[in-house]
C-alpha cells in the first residue's frame, strides 16, 4: 500500500508539473540539420502546433538519453529544465561517411513537445561520438507572439491495435509509402500483417497493454519505391529511395517533414513507414523513424530490428555486413547504445545480468550460447566492441529472438511511455 501510495503522488506531481508549463496539444519544430564530417548546424525553419499531446506527462524529462542530439526546453522566466528528450538523426550516421569528408549535406529534422503555456528556450545540443557535448542552437517560443500554423487533418487512420490511452501507451504509427489507389486492398493486409509480426514478437507479445498500432491510410501517385542503382524513380507520398548514404539496402525516406505532418493525423511515438517493394531493405533511428520494405521473406525479422533501434536505443550487434560508417565507436569510448560496450565503462550496462563465474570478455562457446556473456564483435567491427548474447535480433536476421539484454531494454521503453518507470 505504501509503494503504490508512493507511486501515485509522485504521478500526481509530475503531472501538476505539466499541468503549470504546458497546455494539453502538441508543438512541432521543423529544422534543418546541415553539415559535414567536422561541423555542423542547426537552422530552424517552421512551428506548427495542434491535437493533444500524445505524449507521457509523468516523464517530462526524458531518462534514457541513447541519443547523439539532446532537446532541451526551459522556462523562460526562471531558466528551470522543463522538458528534455534525446533523439538521433540521419545526419549523425552522415557525418561518419566518406561522403561527409567532402560535402556538405542538408537534412530535415523534426521534434515535438508538449504546447508551452509561457514563453520558453530550447536548445539543440550535439552529442559526438567521443561523448563530447556541444551547444549548436538556442532558440525561443512565445505562444502569445510566436507564429505557427495549425495541424491539418489528412487522412483516415486505422486502429490495428489498441492497448490502452496514448498518455498510457507506447503508439506505434505505420505510414504506407508506394501504395498506389489500385493497391487499396493490399495496403491494408499489409498493416495488419506488421502489426501482427511486432504484437507476435517478445517483448512486445507479453505487454501488449502498453502498446498501441495504428496506421494511415494515404496512397501514392505510382506503386513501388525508387531504387537509384537500378534507376528506379517512382513518385510516392515520401519519396522513400534505396541506397541512402550510398548504402544499397538502406531504404530511408529524406521527406522527413512531410512524414511528420502526416504522423500528426494519429498518436505516435515512433514512425514506421511500410514501403511497398519486394527488394530487402529498412533502416531505424533511435526516437527518429524507421522503414521496412512490405514483401521480403525476412520482413518480419526487419520490423522488430529496426524497431530495436527505434524505441530502444539498441545498436547493430552484427560486423560482417556492409555499411557506409566509419569509426563509429571510438576506441576507448563506451558506447552510449544500452547492448554495446568496449568495456570501459561495462559496469553501467549488462553486468549484472551476468553469471559470477562466466569470464569478461567470454568465449564464443556451444556451453555459452544461451548465457549473458560479453562476447567480441559488434558495431561493425570485429574487435574491440562486446555485445551481450551470442545471437539475438539485433545480430542475425532471425525473427523474435531478442536476447535478455535488448529485452530489458525495451520492457524499460514500455514502462516509459506507459508510466510505470519513475526515473
């Protein structure tokens, strides 16, 4: 009785803080991030504002912080924290390619947060690989003298899955990209089938009353996704294309403001777009998006990975597979990613999780595979970075089959947004 005493008034303060700054819709900040490998900045360009906030109101700041940019809003008049969110950026793994050494690039970025009562600052702050933190933008809102436009209602959404409110759920919104009108009957099977592949995959399977999928409705002008290698180019309500960052399979979507507005017809937390196209391909950013082509005999397995990565903060733990990134985790620098370590700082990530007698870093054994251990390879590379299990979802291409590190993790995420966790 007095733990659940305990829990309720601390909901209760939390929510009286939200009641004092913040109105009950949602504010959205549409930015350009620009750069190059050493430098980058920050231009916003656009508020808009509308809907309730979807969003918890237990946890203003945000606890987790896996990301490489760091939101931060205060109080104008008494300069107080807020509301604080960390998020990473296609930019991000732009910066550490080859490409970046020699052009600059150009990316539309997007943050949300609860409508300020009062006039407010934000910051942008970047967060390098090295775990430097550098202030890159300050900025105010003044919802008495501010401009902004009104969210737009679009289309119709579907209700594949509801777990509970959106103040008390996880909200997963899938956006179909490449369904023309004659694809109508396709579209929606295959909603309700990704639906289904996340609902059927654990964690997700046992927590289903704190998880809510949704999807729009939205059709494209042509059916299919653009594949530049094959010279490709269809016109659909994202442009989502293949070989982003020069990667072949790397299916992202570059109209991220447009993806955005059309997220705002729903409750969402993460954006899922379902691409419409048999080639393997998906991508996912960490509070960001994700994208999963529709027709691949491993769509299933593709959905929850770049869903790990979406909501949980989980890095690839796979190093034969090419990627465009270089030095992603610097030697000597523990990765901020919860199912990574270089073990300079392991003691904040998996190991209690790990037999008193199973040796650090552990060997890649048939009596060790189905034990937390700390076995080499991963992050792209072989040597150096450590990961928790021998095999797991974010290593091979294996539906359901997260291992007791990203399982944890992601357990974490729903109790977040459901507002269990009172970090």
């Amino acid at each position: 009785m007095l733990v659940v005493l305990i829990l309720l008034t601390s909901f209760s303060v939390f929510a009286q803080n939200f009641e004092h700054y913040f109105e009950d819709k949602t504010l959205r900040i549409d930015y350009h991030h620009i750069g190059d490998a050493k430098n980058e900045s920050f231009e916003v360009k656009k508020f808009s504002a509308g809907d309730e906030w979807h969003g918890t109101v237990s946890h203003l700041t945000e606890p987790f912080e896996y990301g490489n940019i760091l939101f931060e809003v205060f109080d104008s008049a008494t300069n107080k924290l807020i509301f604080k969110y960390a998020y990473s950026t296609l930019f991000d793994e732009y910066k550490a390619t080859e490409r970046a050494e020699k052009e600059t690039g150009c990316f539309e970025e997007c943050i949300k947060l609860p409508f300020p009562k009062q006039s407010i600052k934000f910051t942008f702050t970047s967060i390098s690989r090295k775990r430097e933190m550098t202030l890159k933008y300050t900025g105010y809102f003044n919802p008495n003298s501010s401009k902004y436009e009104p969210f737009i209602k679009e289309f119709d959404v579907m209700d594949l899955h509801i777990g509970g409110s959106p103040k008390s759920c996880i909200d997963i919104l899938f956006i179909p990209d490449g369904y023309a009108e004659t694809d109508k009957a396709k579209l929606e099977k295959d909603m309700d089938r990704f639906a289904k592949y996340v609902l059927d995959c654990s964690p997700y399977s046992e927590n289903r009353d704190m998880i809510s999928i949704r999807a729009i409705r939205a059709f494209s002008d042509e059916s299919g996704i653009s594949d530049p290698n094959q010279k490709i180019y269809k016109k659909t309500l994202l442009n989502s294309s293949y070989n982003v960052l020069d990667l072949d399979r790397y299916l992202m979507c570059l109209n991220v403001w447009r993806m955005n507005e059309i997220a705002d017809d729903a409750p969402c937390d993460i954006i899922v777009l379902i691409c419409n196209s048999p080639k393997y391909g998906g991508g996912g950013i960490y509070n960001f998006y994700c994208t999963v082509n529709n027709e691949h005999e491993k769509s299933d397995y593709v959905i929850v990975h770049e869903l790990g990565h979406g909501i949980g903060g989980l890095g690839d733990e796979y190093f034969t597979s090419e990627v465009s990134v270089r030095d992603y985790y610097p030697e000597g620098i523990e990765p901020v990613d919860p199912n990574l370590t270089t073990l300079v700082e392991f003691e904040t990530k998996w190991a209690d999780l790990i037999e008193t007698d199973l040796p650090v870093p552990t060997p890649i054994r048939s009596e060790n595979q189905n034990k937390v251990g700390v076995y080499e390879g991963g992050g792209y590379v072989a040597k150096g970075v450590y990961r928790p299990y021998i095999s797991c979802s974010m290593k091979d291409p294996v539906y359901n089959q997260f291992c007791p590190v990203c399982t944890r993790v992601l357990i974490e995420t729903f109790n977040y947004y459901s507002n269990k966790n009172k970090k």
